[in-house]
C-alpha cells in the first residue's frame, strides 16, 4: 500500500512539473513583461522620493538663506534668494511661503506694485483655500491704503468668505478704512460683527478694545 502511494505522488508531482513547465512556455513573454514593468515602476519610484528629498533640501535653504537676508534688513538681497527659490520650482510648501515671504521683501525695497503682482502669481499657484486667503489678506493690507472709495475696498477682500478665518480680519480691515475716512458708524458696525464672527487670540482683544472706545 505504502509503494502504490509513493507512486502516485510521484506521478501528481510529475504531473504538476508537466503542467508548470506547459504554463510556464505559454505565458513566459507576459511574466518577464509583468516582472519588469513592476521593478521598473519600483526604481522609478525610488529614484523620484530621492530626488523629491534632494529638492526639499534645496527648497529649505534657499528659503533660510531668504529669512536671512531680510532679517538682516537685506530687502533686495532677499527678493532676489526668493526669486530664485519660486523660479526653480518650488515644493508646494515653499510656494506660498515663499511667495508671501518674498512680497514682504518687495514692500520693504520700495516695490509695492512688484510685491501685489507676487503675491496674485502666488494665489494663483496654491489650491489650499486657507492659504489663498492668507494672501488675499496680506495683498489686501498692501493695497488697502490706495483704495479711493468703500467699493474698492470690498472688492480688495470680497473673495474671503464668511466660512474663512481671516474673515474677521478683512471685516477689521475695511472697518479701519472706514475709519480712517470718518465713517465711525459704519467702522463699529463692522467691528462688533468682526467680534461676532468669533476671533480669537490678540484680534479679538484688539476689536474688543475699539468698540469700547467707540462707545459701542
């Protein structure tokens, strides 16, 4: 009995062989093909997270060497690191950074036309709505000052919407205009909703304090 079964599991793994060796023969082409798409997709893989690594680096100390530059009071020395920084194509983390970083720079060096343009570009380029709205608000506070009537100041913030949290402070924004232009009335109406609309921090004590003073 012991011999029989011997004998038949050397005739199934025979069978097996003949049946790998048949598989193997009909389909070898699309296995060596499969095989090598699958290690050259895991290479391509490999090498785009190193260049990707080696590009962060880059991005990171060109963006240091920015900061740098304009903290020591380099204005056009930091525009420039910057320039070059958006130029070789940042990482979508420097993108707005380095844009935002790169209009203080301008503002600084007297090129306030230069910085609104950077930060639009900038804008332009994220797709992270909070973000947009940062730069919404920091190109609004640059252009605010040359802003001849109410109207163009609500367009300057009309895209930072109720659900967005700058949006208390394009309310603050437009109220110190208003203010600056004698409409005190108006101004407070604006403030207290800037309070309603929950800020938190060193802005909600800083519109808690206008209203006082305002009477409100």
């Amino acid at each position: 009995m012991a011999q029989t079964d011997d004998f038949i599991e050397q005739v199934n793994e025979e069978l097996e062989k003949d049946e790998f060796r048949k598989y193997w023969q009909e389909n070898r082409g699309r296995i060596l093909l499969m095989v090598g798409l699958f290690f050259g997709s895991l290479f391509a893989y490999v090498g785009w997270q190193d260049y990707r690594h080696g590009q962060d680096e880059s991005d990171s100390r060109q963006f240091a060497i920015g900061q740098a530059r304009l903290a020591a009071k380099d204005a056009p020395g930091a525009a420039a690191a910057l320039d070059k920084l958006l130029k070789e194509g940042a990482g979508p983390g420097y993108t707005p950074l380095g844009g935002l970083l790169r209009a203080q720079a301008l503002v600084k060096a007297g090129k306030a036309d230069e910085a609104h343009g950077q930060l639009v570009q900038s804008i332009a380029a994220v797709s992270d709505p909070v973000l947009k709205d940062l730069l919404r608000m920091q190109d609004a506070n640059l252009r605010v000052d040359q802003a001849t009537d109410r109207a163009a100041v609500k367009a300057l913030l009309a895209d930072i919407g109720a659900e967005s949290p700058f949006r208390p402070h394009a309310l603050e924004l437009e109220g110190v205009w208003l203010l600056q232009h004698g409409e005190e009335a108006e101004a407070l109406k604006l403030f207290k909703e800037a309070l309603l609309a929950n800020p938190s921090g060193s802005l909600r004590d800083r519109l808690s304090r206008q209203v006082r003073r305002m009477g409100g």
